[in-house]
C-alpha cells in the first residue's frame, strides 16, 4: 500500500514545507517546521497553499517524488532519454506530462517505478520557473 503524504506550496511565502496534518473541518494545514528555519506560522488556510501529494515513487537518488516536481528522464522503452516533464495527476494516476509528446499524451509514473531508476528531480514548478522555460 502507498504511503499517503503531502507537501504544500505556501503562496504568500513562495516556500514549499512538508506537512504534519490536515484539518478539514477547520480549513488548516499544519507544516512541519524546517530545520535553521523559522516558520510565520504553525498552521496555514487551506486558501493559502497548494497541496501536493506524494506519488508513492522515488527518483533514482532516493528523493521522494511529488506532484509538480520537474523530472527528467534516463533512456525508457529506446524513446525518452534526456526530456524534461512535470508531474501531474491525470485520469485517475500520477503521470509524466512531458512537451515532445503529442497533445493528450502522457507517461504513467507506474511504468517508470516497475523497470528502475530512469527518472531524477531537477527541481518543482514553484521554486524553479527558470526549469519551466527549458520545458516550453
């Protein structure tokens, strides 16, 4: 079974903290301080992030990989060796959304996670925008 965890992007702040717990009655998520770092606040609005789910799957170097990580591919089934996509939760599973494929096109994160290590986190969507042009 997946271990089920999050991270949120805090808007406000542009930092990306793990989380502790999620209060949905009261609309909260709590964040796990990180270390040498001071955080505002204990708890943030759930207006105030943007939740990212853990994908069940880890990068080549051990790195827990999360929606909207960056990820760049090693040599897959002779076709993706070296593209650059974003991790995205489309129909129902974590997937690979890369530019070089056609429109609705797309690489179940699963497949990566049964035959190795061919992918790494090079960065997220939120801390690394210069990542995002190469990407276009």
């Amino acid at each position: 079974m997946r271990e089920i965890k999050f991270r949120v992007f805090i808007k406000w702040l542009k930092i990306i903290l793990e989380v502790e717990s999620i209060d949905f009655a009261k609309k909260r998520v709590y964040c796990k301080t990180k270390p040498r770092k001071q955080n505002p606040c204990d708890f943030y609005s759930l207006d105030e992030v943007v939740l990212l789910q853990y994908t069940g799957l880890k990068d080549k170097n051990g790195i827990e990989i999360f929606e909207k990580d960056i990820i760049k591919t090693s040599r897959y089934n002779n076709t993706l060796d070296g593209e650059i996509g974003i991790v995205g939760f489309i129909r129902g599973s974590f997937c690979l959304k890369c530019p070089e494929f056609q429109s609705n096109q797309h690489i179940n994160l699963c497949e990566f996670g049964i035959i190795g290590n061919h992918l790494e986190i090079i960065g997220n969507i939120y801390e690394n925008q210069e990542l995002l042009e190469k990407i276009k």
